[in-house]
C-alpha cells in the first residue's frame, strides 16, 4: 500500500520540481512508455505530495497543451511530428523547459531521448534515465538512426546521475556493459494494472465483431518489431476458427502498416487504439492473447493481459522471457511453423497464474524504488541506492 512521506530531500526547502520528459504525455496516448508514466507518475506524487511533477510531452499528441492529470500537470511542448526528428526535438526543448522551470531532477525516458542527459546535467539538472529496451534493435531504424540510439544509450548510462533498467535481463546487460557504472543502475519493472472497468463487454465485442472466447488477441503498434506479420501467417495457415484482433496502431505512415492493413478480412480485424477500458474487455474475453514480439523492453502489454486473466503466448525474447511464465506460454521467435502449431493447441493449455503475476510486478512497488532514486539523485555529495540494494555512488 501506498503510504505518504515529507522527508526531505536536497531540493529547495523540501519540495523540488521533478520534470519527466522522453514521452508523448497522456492519459489516452498509446504507447508503452506512456502506459508506463501513466501508472507511475501518479503513485509517486501521492507518495511524495509535496513534489511537483511536470510532464514535458510532444503537443502534437495531445488535446490540450496544459493539463493536470492525478496531481500530475502535463505540458506540451512544440515539436514537429516526425518519425527521426520529434524525440530529440521535443527532449532538447524539454530540458531548456524544465532549466527555466526551476527544476531540481529531469527523468528521462528511453535512450534516444537520453543523447541529452549530458546537456541537462550542464545545465545543472540532477539527471535520471529510464532504459526501456535497446531501440537500436528496433528493425524500423536506419543505421544513422541506430548509431545515434547506441549514442544515446551511452551517454545516458556516462552522464545520468542514475538509470532505470524496467527488466532484471536489461540491468544485468547494462551492468555488464557499463561496469564503472554498475552501482548507477536500478533495476525497477513496469507493474501490472487495474484497469478501468467502465465499458460494457457485451457492447465492446458487438461493436468490434467479435464473440466471448472465440478470437485471439494482439495489442500493439503496426511497426515490424512487434512481429504481426509472423501471427498474421500463422493464423492463416492455421486450423483456428476463431477470429484474429490487433488493436493498435501507428504512430507514422509506414510501407510496412499500410501492408499489414490489407491484410485485414472477414476474420483479421485491425481494431485501431482502444482505450484501456476496452482493451480490459478484451484481455478478459479472449481465448488466447499473443505477443509475437522481436523486440520489448518489460511489455506492458503482456502484464495487462496476465493480470486481466488471460491465457497468454508469448515469443521467447529475454523481455518476455523475464514475466516468468511456463515454458509452454511461449514459441520461438519468428518461427511461423511454431507459431501456428501452437495456435492449433488448445488454449487452456497456456493459461497463466494471475496472482503470481500480479505479486511479482507491483506499480506500487515501483513508484515506491523510483522514489527512492530520486532521493538519492536529489540528495547533495554521495549516495546510497536503494532500489538496486547495492551501494551505488554519485557525485553531486
């Protein structure tokens, strides 16, 4: 349970700025990293009542350029929606933003973004950053773009006072990488959620086309990474006479999107984004939810659907791997044959221990270790971090 504190901590009289940035914004944002702020920021502002908490988002994104959401006040900054050009844009401003706003700390979110965790600490921010994945794996970028994420990814493990890793395979590879800077790095995972119940399921399926028990389920973006095309093969090829939802959508024009949605029939429904209140309907009324993934950080995806109860097939990347489910939950990535013999299984074969998921990942849990990174980012001279329960060590 979530309990207040006013300890104080070294920023003015006790109750500093903390300004987020790295995202979109939210609420009603589709992405991982929004989910993820979305659950966060929240919890650690009825921690920490005292504390502002500014997100910096992208305007284009949001309905309003300033908003306050659970205490938490959201602020879109100007940036021009571009695939290559909008995370770094709308980061540099969110820093000068942040500068003039008297911040005290900056979290940064993602490595792309985090190419400015050493402009921020010139700046004089306290500096953490969350790595949610190694994006210069994502198969949508080029290799300039990939040279610029592996650049980012270092300067904010060298520059940022402490870093975030959301899954424990994640943290080991970074510590590994990055020994002088092992202490700096807390391992701290995305949680499962609550989600909204305030949509009526048997609306939610009629208006989507689809009956209780009889489709399976994918939530995620249209973007080649999230192996869509894998599952959409394999359910073709496959003796299912379910139907198949995608939920989800993208972020930019794409050759691959727009071939994806041809695909779509009688029997492939492209759902578009949901809310979450009708993504908890689905979780519940699947027979089957399927995460063909290449690439994940921690999916919060994947922790929704466990914790709504669904049965669940993973592919078996570290990220997925790192949920801890059965063996039999999962495939081999990218290999369709696999895919599809599984998808002629029954599906309470892969049923999941709900509880066990929800235990284990706990927004409450991690709004409770951010904080604590906070604290020791904030504190002045050198501090201990305890959300890694290792001695990490920073200089003020």
């Amino acid at each position: 349970m979530l309990q207040r504190t006013s300890a104080s901590t070294g920023g003015s009289e006790g109750s500093p700025t903390i300004c987020v940035t790295g995202l979109r914004g939210f609420p009603h944002v589709m992405g991982g990293i929004e989910s993820h702020c979305e659950e966060l920021l929240p919890r650690i502002k009825a921690l920490w009542p005292d504390h502002r908490s500014v997100v910096l988002g992208r305007a284009p994104y949001l309905p309003e350029t300033v908003n306050v959401h659970r205490g938490v006040e959201i602020i879109g900054i100007p940036c021009p929606r571009s695939q290559h050009l909008e995370a770094i844009v709308s980061t540099f401003l969110a820093v000068l933003s942040a500068r003039k706003r008297g911040a005290d700390l900056i979290h940064i979110h993602a490595i792309g973004p985090g190419l400015l965790a050493p402009f921020a600490r010139m700046l004089g921010l306290k500096v953490v950053v969350t790595h949610h994945g190694t994006d210069y794996h994502r198969a949508k970028w080029g290799k300039v773009a990939r040279t610029a994420l592996r650049a980012g990814e270092w300067l904010a493990l060298n520059f940022a006072h402490r870093v975030i890793a959301v899954s424990p395979s994640l943290a080991t590879q970074l510590k590994r990488q990055f020994p002088a800077r092992a202490q700096t790095i807390n391992y701290i995972p995305n949680g499962t959620s609550d989600l909204p119940d305030d949509a009526d399921p048997d609306l939610v399926l009629a208006r989507i086309g689809v009956e209780r028990g009889n489709f399976l389920l994918a939530v995620a973006r249209l973007v080649p990474e999230k192996g869509l095309h894998d599952l959409i093969e394999a359910f073709e090829a496959s003796n299912s006479s379910a139907k198949l939802v995608i939920a989800g959508a993208t972020d930019h024009e794409s050759d691959y999107a727009r071939a994806l949605l041809e695909r779509a029939g009688d029997r492939v429904i492209f759902a578009g984004v949901q809310s979450r209140a009708t993504l908890k309907c689905l979780y519940e009324s699947c027979a089957l939810f399927v995460m063909p993934s290449y690439h994940e950080g921690l999916p919060i995806a994947a922790l929704e659907a466990a914790s709504c109860g669904a049965r669940m097939l993973l592919s078996d990347i570290p990220a997925n791997l790192d949920i801890g489910l059965e063996l039999r939950n999962y495939f081999p990535v990218g290999d369709v044959a696999a895919l599809t013999d599984r998808l002629d299984a029954d599906c309470a074969d892969f049923q999941v221990d709900r509880d066990t998921v929800r235990a284990r990942f706990s927004w409450d849990k991690a709004a409770e270790d951010t904080l604590a990174v906070y604290r020791s980012a904030l504190a002045p001279g050198r501090a201990k971090s305890r959300a890694s329960g290792q001695p990490g060590m920073v200089e003020g």
